[in-house]
C-alpha cells in the first residue's frame, strides 16, 4: 500500500486528528483485515498493536470468573482500541473481538504510546475518545438495570447501524443472546416484536434495518445519551 492520506481513511480519529499528529502516526500505520472472532485484546494481556478500525465492529466483552459474559462496548470507524493504552493502564481485563468483520489500521502499542506522551493534541484526543466510550459504557449498564429486552435490543441494532455501510448488519441469534446477556428464545421474541412493528427484518444471520427513524423513537429513552457525548467530546459520527 502507497502512502496512506489522511483525506482517504474512514476512521474518524485518524480524520479528526491534527494534520501533524496523523504524519507523526501514518509511518507506522499498517493497514489489515479483520476477520469475524478476530481478537483485538485478550484479557489481562499486553497488546502487541493498536487499532483504528475502517470498517467492521468490534465488542468489549467482560466476563466473570464463572464464565457469565455480556458486551459492555462496541468499537467501529467511531473509535480505537485498547483504550487502556490511551489511559496508561497497560491492559485491562476484557476481551475485544470482532463481531462483524472489517480492516482497519494498526500501529505497534509502542509506538503510539510514545506518540502519546510526546504529542499533547494527540493525547487529548485519545483521552476525550476513552471518556466517550466510558460514557458508553455506563450507559449500557443503565440499559442493562432498567431497560426491556425489546428497547436495548433496539439500542444495539441503532449502535451497530451507526457503525456500518449500508442496513444490513450480519449476526446470529446466539451472538445477540450474548451480547445482551439473555437467553436465545427471548433474542427471536425481541427481533419477531422488532419485525412486527416493521422496524426490521431478521433474516438468518442477518438483520435489516428497515425504518431507522421509527426504530429510533422505539428506542426513545434507551438510545442517544452516549451519541450526544460523542459528539461533544470528539465532533461529528462517521
């Protein structure tokens, strides 16, 4: 691949960074295919590269000692990751894989790191990012307390679209039971109720979104909170 500019990625904080800071990074900016599974991070481990994603979503998934798991993140062209790099923490304790392949572009933990410590606007940045996917984060826990199935379901197909090229979004019954932490009978009930409505269409392995607009004020209280403090803290979605 020929020099990478800064007008062609999709990563929207590679767009958004200072045009000093991307030639600081673009030596060192590998460009690779994620497939589906792919881990980006294991728990409690040093990541050998950091990730700027192009295309595809990535989940953060925390898991207890008894094997429980749900998804407390979704990563895509909005962000990077380990967001512990950008924090200083070395590696943190949950799985980061790729639930709907992609590319992006990768640098070697190390360098960005000392990257990191040697450009100020550059850590503001990544910093403001962490922030908006902590943001994230416990916004998902809300949903998760107090939210029906049928509502967070709504907020993560909107979070997904967010993050993808076109309305169609390739996923399995039994992933959705992971993510949200539900058994698969009540995932088919959620998407059949969705489809009812005709807000979607789930096909197998596949669902489409059919009236965003509608699905949105589905979502109503459950979507938006963290959107608008992405916006805040880093500018305009991709």
């Amino acid at each position: 691949m020929g020099e990478i500019r800064q007008d062609m990625v999709r990563n929207n904080l590679l767009r958004l960074m200072s045009a000093d800071s991307f030639g600081r990074l673009r030596g060192d900016l590998e460009w690779v295919e994620l497939p589906r599974a792919f881990e980006l991070s294991r728990p409690n481990e040093a990541c050998p590269y950091a990730y700027f994603p192009e295309a595809g979503i990535a989940s953060i998934v925390a898991k207890s000692p008894e094997g429980q798991q749900t998804e407390i993140g979704v990563i895509g062209r909005d962000g990077m990751t380990p967001a512990s790099l950008v924090l200083d923490a070395g590696h943190d304790p949950y799985s980061i894989f790729m639930q709907v392949q992609g590319e992006a572009y990768r640098i070697p933990y190390a360098s960005l790191q000392a990257l990191i410590h040697e450009d100020r606007d550059l850590h503001g940045l990544l910093a403001r990012y962490a922030q908006a996917l902590a943001v994230q984060s416990a916004y998902t826990a809300l949903s998760n307390a107090v939210h029906h199935i049928d509502e967070r379901l709504a907020r993560w197909i909107l979070m997904c679209h967010d993050r993808s090229d076109g309305n169609e979004i390739s996923l399995t019954h039994e992933f959705l039971s992971i993510m949200l932490a539900v058994r698969r009978p009540s995932v088919t009930t959620a998407l059949h109720m969705l489809e009812g409505k005709k807000l979607i269409y789930s096909e197998r392995g596949v669902i489409i979104v059919r009236d965003r607009a509608a699905l949105e004020a589905f979502a109503h209280d459950v979507y938006g909170e963290c959107e608008k403090e992405y916006e805040r803290l880093i500018g305009t979605r991709p």
